[in-house]
C-alpha cells in the first residue's frame, strides 16, 4: 500500500513536470514566431533603405556631374584651359 501510494505521488509529479515543460515549450514558440516576424519586417526596412540610400547616392552624383558640366560650359577661363588642353 505505502508503495502504491508512493507511485502515484511520483506520476502525479510526473504529469505536473510535463504539464510545465509543454507550457515552456508553447512560449517559446509563440516568442520564437514574434521574434522571426520581427526579423522579416527588419530586415525589409533595411532592404528599403539600402535602396533609398542608393538612389539617393545616384541623385547626388549625378547633381555634382551636371553641376560640374555646367560650371565647365559658363567659365570662360576653365573653357580656355580645357581647349588648350586636349590634344589635337
């Protein structure tokens, strides 16, 4: 009888054990579905500035090309020295 009784206190303790490791479990997945979510929504805001920062870079070279085209055309002397400078 005292044997019995001590093998159901143990699969009582048993089930309780389970009964908290698979709530463990449960949390850790639902935390590991947040933080993957969390990640794809990260790593898409980089993808986005990535890209802004590179058209914003290609805006800026091309403003500084054409401003130095321009400049190249009004200056009389930098016209003189580019003309006195190329090769025939």
């Amino acid at each position: 009888m005292q044997n019995n009784e001590a093998a159901a206190r143990y699969r009582k303790r048993q089930r309780e054990i389970k009964t908290v490791v698979e709530s463990e479990i449960d949390q850790l997945l639902e935390r590991n579905f947040e933080l993957r979510r969390k990640i794809n929504l990260v790593e898409g805001e980089i993808a986005e500035l990535k890209q802004s920062l590179s058209l914003s870079q290609d805006r800026l070279v091309q403003g500084i090309e054409e401003d130095h085209r321009q400049e190249t055309v009004r200056s009389p002397t930098l016209r003189k020295h580019c003309d006195t400078t190329v090769a025939p």
